[in-house]
C-alpha cells in the first residue's frame, strides 16, 4: 500500500523510464542550482571544473574534454586569466601551446559549488529509508557502469555542470 490508502500497481516500463526522466531533470536541477550566484559563468565554470579534474592542461586538451572549439576556450581563458580564477601560459618546448592551470581562487569556486551540491543531495537523501537510499545508489552505479561501457569516452570525459 502506498500513502493515503492507494494500492501500488506494478510498474511497467514505460513507468520506469519516466522515473529515469524525471530523475535526470531533478538531478541537473540539483547541478544547476549549485551554480547559482557565481563569480564566473556557466561555461567560464565548466573549464574550470576541467582544470580540476584533470589538473594543469592544455587548451586543445580543455577544448576536447568539454567538446567546444580551441577559439571557446581562448576566449573562457583570457576571462579566467583577467579575473584571477587561471594562470595562462605557454609550454616552454614549444610556444604555441597554451598550458591553462587553476589558481588558488578558481579551486575555490569548484570547491563552493561541489559542497552546495554535495549539502543538497545529502539534505534530500537524508529524507529516505536507508535501505532505499542503498538500493538507489546501487541502482545508479550499475546504470552508470552500462552507459560507460555504450558511451565510453563520451560520459567519462567531465560534463562539468
């Protein structure tokens, strides 16, 4: 029985995709909140995020990661650079190669925003049984271990949200 008296009727799979659907919305929902109220824009916060993961980088690496032109991510860098959020310089062994590396206040920014995600999701998973909680995180690994194998490069590059 669910809540209120209602019989629960067995899911079919149409019902189980929307539940996926609906998931990924709260989730990026989750995602784009945290980004709220930055000191940086959106894309100005994917590269830095990059640069987190991946530690000091080229721009054509930075460009590949996030699927944009090597021009995007000029144009992100010099901003970054200005701003104090990235060094921007040149490998010494060959000087056309821009080297991007965060700065003390960019891992700031990606610091604030993965503890206002990471305080979010914890308020709402706090909320469910923890068996439940246990079974979903299981749940998502596998889903997650199946779209690697499908997309793998794809999803495994940073999709910095």
């Amino acid at each position: 029985m669910h809540k209120a008296g209602r019989v629960a009727r067995a899911r079919t799979p149409v019902d189980e995709l929307v539940a996926f659907e609906v998931a990924t919305r709260d989730l990026v929902g989750v995602a784009l909140r945290s980004v709220e109220r930055l000191e940086v824009s959106l894309p100005q916060f994917r590269l830095l995020q990059v640069l987190h993961e991946h530690g000091r980088s080229t721009s054509t690496h930075c460009a590949q990661a996030l699927n944009v032109a090597g021009s995007s991510i000029t144009r992100l860098a010099d901003r970054l650079h200005a701003s104090g959020h990235l060094i921007r310089g040149v490998d010494e062994s060959n000087r056309s190669v821009v080297i991007l590396e965060l700065t003390a206040p960019g891992r700031k920014v990606v610091q604030q925003v993965t503890a206002r995600r990471r305080r979010e999701l914890g308020r709402v998973l706090g909320l469910l049984d923890p068996a439940a909680r246990a079974a979903c995180a299981a749940a998502l690994t596998t889903l997650h271990e199946h779209l690697g194998d499908e997309y793998t490069g794809e999803l495994h590059s940073p999709v910095p949200l």
